[in-house]
C-alpha cells in the first residue's frame, strides 16, 4: 500500500506523490472519531498486486438541512493502466454503498489538487451507465498556500499561544465561525481539546490567537506536523501548469515571485489544521499568519501550509507572503437515487483541513 502512494501521484497537472510511514494509514486511524475505530479501506487488485486504493473516514459535517454523516475520502489511487475503464466508478460505488448501508453516511468529501474542470472530468465522461455511477459536483474551489518559513521574524502585537484555560472562549469561536461553512463539523470544548491531543506530541499551545485592542478574540490557528506518517514530493507538472511552473521559476530565479518546492524533493510542511478569524478579514489573518511564521523561523519545516477559500482576498494574501499556490477542488459526491442527486451543494465557504488532505 505505502508503495502504490509513493508511485501514483494525486493526479492532475500538479501531480503529488506521498511517503508513508509502515503504516500507510496512521494518520487516517489518528482522523477516526473514536480511538478505537479504524477507517475504511477498499483495494482494487490486479494480477496479484495492489493496483488502486480508497479509504474512507466518516465524521460529522454540515449539509445542507443539518449535521449528517460525511464520508471523507482520500487516499484515492489508480495505478495509469486502469484509469481509462470502470475501475473508479466501480471502487467509488462500491466504497460510498457500504459506508451508507453501514454508517448512514449518503455524501462523501474529496479533494483534489486540480481545478474544478479537470477534477470533474472523470465524472462527466459517461458512458450510457452514467446514472449507475456516483454522481458528483464542485462544491468549492480552495487554494493550498506554501508560504515559506524563516522570513518573517517578528511577533506581531497580542498574538499568542493558546492555553488550556483558553479551551472554552476557543470552542466558541470556532464553533460561531465554522456554522457557516459547508462540510464543517459541529465544534465544543470536548471536541477541540479531544482534536488537539489525538495527534502524538500535539499540545494545546500549538493553537494560536490573535486579540484585537480590547482583549477579544479576533482569530486564531492550530498547526499540526504530520511529518512522521506522511511527507510529500511534487512530481514535473504537466499540460498548461507545466508553462506555468516554469515562468514562476524563472521569476522566482530573478527575486519576482516565490520559490516553490523542487521537483523531486521532499517537502517539509507545518500544516494548519483550522483557520478562523473574524469576519474573515485579510489584515487579521494575514497578522495571524505572520506571527505563527515568526514563531516557527527556526524550526526544521521549510514551508507553512494552509488552505483558505479561492478569491481576490487570499490571491492578495499569497502574493504578501509570496506563497506558492495550487488550486483544490472540493468534491462532493453521492450514489444515485438518494435524496441528494439533485440537491446543489455549492458553497463560498467550504471547510477543507489541510493537514488530512
């Protein structure tokens, strides 16, 4: 398995290839709600090897309607020589039955590093069992920011790490901001502090705040390394990002744009887990943002990893951090013949956790 992830990148003209610890499914065991559950893995075999994956964990998230099960799924592979058949549409349907008839979850989650057009195609080109398949939509576009690490070194004013005794004015932040959002799940005081201690050496301090002039809360962050059970290398692009990729380097060469991670190499990321801030303002986020790259100039990570909903105002914030950006595709899927086949789940505000991609 941790051989097909490190072989098969994510797909699409920015193609990302994982390495995983032994356990190729740590993390995803550490994502389960309870501690002792585990997700859910399909295979898909072909001549004895192991030529496609899926794995699927199911947690609460918002819907249209309501809180309802959310199938999450990830760790999505075909190995190219399968790709041109039913092979996706078949381990898709069968993955999404049994978490419904199992689990009563009726929508599942995925994103993919493409845009929205090219992550859909997979779905659009149908044959006459089109309605057979898992049906699919874009619910939202996101872009993954890099913003590099080591070149902001100064704290900015009322920003600070979280204690426990924070816990509770934190729980209801993030609870008020994230209603909000498509796919977010409900948050309490229980839930974050279960979150912020299910990953080996994650403490609460690793949540960061912002308050404005008169004490209160305007936003904040929590940064997760997952760097012992996965690491990823950017692969050559292809297509219409491979022009691109090669413009940004040759402006990044000249000090005009951002570096990016080397084709080949091991990038070593600090994730953000949840972002909130107050009337998604970009001067509270970009403060906020800021002074965890202060905080983290000297740690061993090269780059600050967030993912934050596509438009002028994080296009703008990129460039002020002179991130390097990949588009995400939100997709949200389900089978046919439920209830949600006709239902648009298109959202402005789509909650995407960078650190389970």
């Amino acid at each position: 398995m941790s051989e097909l992830l490190r072989e098969v990148p994510f797909g699409g003209e920015f193609p990302v290839v994982e390495e995983r610890q032994e356990d190729a499914f740590a993390l995803r065991n550490i994502r389960t709600m309870d501690a002792g559950s585990a997700p859910d893995i399909y295979i898909v075999e072909s001549q004895g090897f192991v030529a496609g994956s899926a794995c699927v964990v199911v947690r609460p998230g918002a819907a249209t309607g309501g809180i309802v099960p959310l199938a999450h799924l990830t760790d999505v592979r075909l190995r190219p020589e399968l790709r041109a058949g039913k092979v996706l549409p078949t381990l898709l349907r069968i993955a999404l039955e049994d978490v419904r008839v199992r689990l009563g979850a009726e929508l599942a989650v995925m994103h993919l590093l493409d845009r929205d057009h090219v992550a859909l195609a997979p779905f659009i080109r149908r044959s006459r069992e089109r309605y057979e398949q898992p049906m699919a939509q874009v619910a939202g576009l996101t872009d993954l920011l890099l913003i590099p690490l080591g070149r902001h070194t100064d704290i900015p004013r009322h920003f600070s790490a979280a204690a426990h005794h924070d816990l509770p004015e934190l729980g209801t932040f993030i609870s008020a901001r994230q209603a909000s959002r498509r796919f977010a799940e409900p948050v309490s005081i229980e839930t974050l502090a279960h979150e912020l201690t299910r990953l080996p050496d994650q403490r609460v301090d690793h949540t960061f705040m912002m308050r404005d002039a008169t004490g209160a809360l305007s936003a904040c962050l929590t940064v997760v390394d997952t760097g012992r059970f996965r690491r990823f290398v950017p692969l050559q692009p292809t297509g219409w990002a491979r022009a691109e990729s090669l413009v940004q380097r040759s402006a990044s060469a000249l000090g005009l744009a951002p570096a990016a991670p080397g084709e080949g190499e091991t990038a070593e990321v600090l994730w953000v887990s949840t972002i909130e801030a107050r009337g998604d303002e970009p001067a509270r986020l970009q403060a906020l943002l800021e002074g965890v790259l202060a905080a983290h100039a000297e740690s061993s990570w090269d780059w600050l990893g967030v993912a934050l909903p596509r438009g002028p105002q994080t296009t703008a914030l990129a460039q002020a951090l002179r991130a390097t950006t990949f588009p995400i595709s939100v997709l949200v899927l389900s089978l046919a013949g439920t209830r949600w086949n006709n239902v648009d789940l298109r959202a402005p505000r789509v909650r995407v956790n960078a650190a389970f991609l």
